[in-house]
C-alpha cells in the first residue's frame, strides 16, 4: 500500500512538471534600458501570432536571444508583443522575423523607432 501512494505521488509530480511549463509564469521580462551605444541602437515592436502560453514566449524569446546584434529583448505573453532593442549595424527586423518564423510562430513590425538618448 506504502508502495503505491509513492508510486502515485512520483506519476503526479512527474506529470506536474510537464504541465507546469506552459502555465509557468513568464520570466522573460526584462526591461529595455539605455546603454552606452544608444545612436547605434534601434527599437522594434513586434506582433507575435501563435502564442499560446508562456512556454511559447520563452521560445521565441531564445531565438532572439541567438540574435547576433540583439542588444535586449523582451516577449509578453498574453500580449503577444516582442520589444527587441538591437544594433542595427548587426540586425534588422526581418532578421528577426526569420528567426521567429523558424521557430514556428509568425511576426510582423508595429513599430520601429531609434533608442533615446537619456543625458
């Protein structure tokens, strides 16, 4: 009897941790801050279609991550928006916009604008 409660309780806990992933809560938000390289840097706004759950968003979220010239980035899920500040003599939008597309969801541009300069 001993025997099957731990067996129960190892099958639930098991079966937890896989449901967990996509009900975890988000832990990619990051705010986009200045840095020293702000006449370089740019930012876009993107609408992400197909994301169903904060698993999703931590993968795209790695993707842009893998962006070479990605300076931060953050993916909001509900929302759906990805704000990325990037080096834009590095990347573009539509750099990122294959690297999301490659990781099965697709995305377009909101908004694109340059990086502030705070003095």
């Amino acid at each position: 009897m001993k025997n099957k409660i731990i067996l129960t309780a190892l099958l639930l806990f098991g079966s937890y941790q896989i449901n967990a992933q996509c009900f975890a809560a988000p832990s990619i938000k990051k705010p986009i801050t200045e840095n020293s390289n702000q006449e370089k840097d740019k930012i876009v706004k993107l609408k992400i279609t197909g994301l169903t759950c904060a698993g999703c968003a931590n993968h795209v979220s790695s993707a842009l991550k893998n962006i070479d010239g990605v300076v931060e980035q953050s993916v909001e899920y509900p929302g759906d928006i990805a704000t990325i500040k990037y080096e834009a003599s590095k990347t573009n939008p539509a750099a990122m916009i294959k690297a999301i597309g490659k990781t099965g969801y697709k995305a377009e541009v909101i908004n694109e604008t340059k990086s502030k300069n705070k003095a």
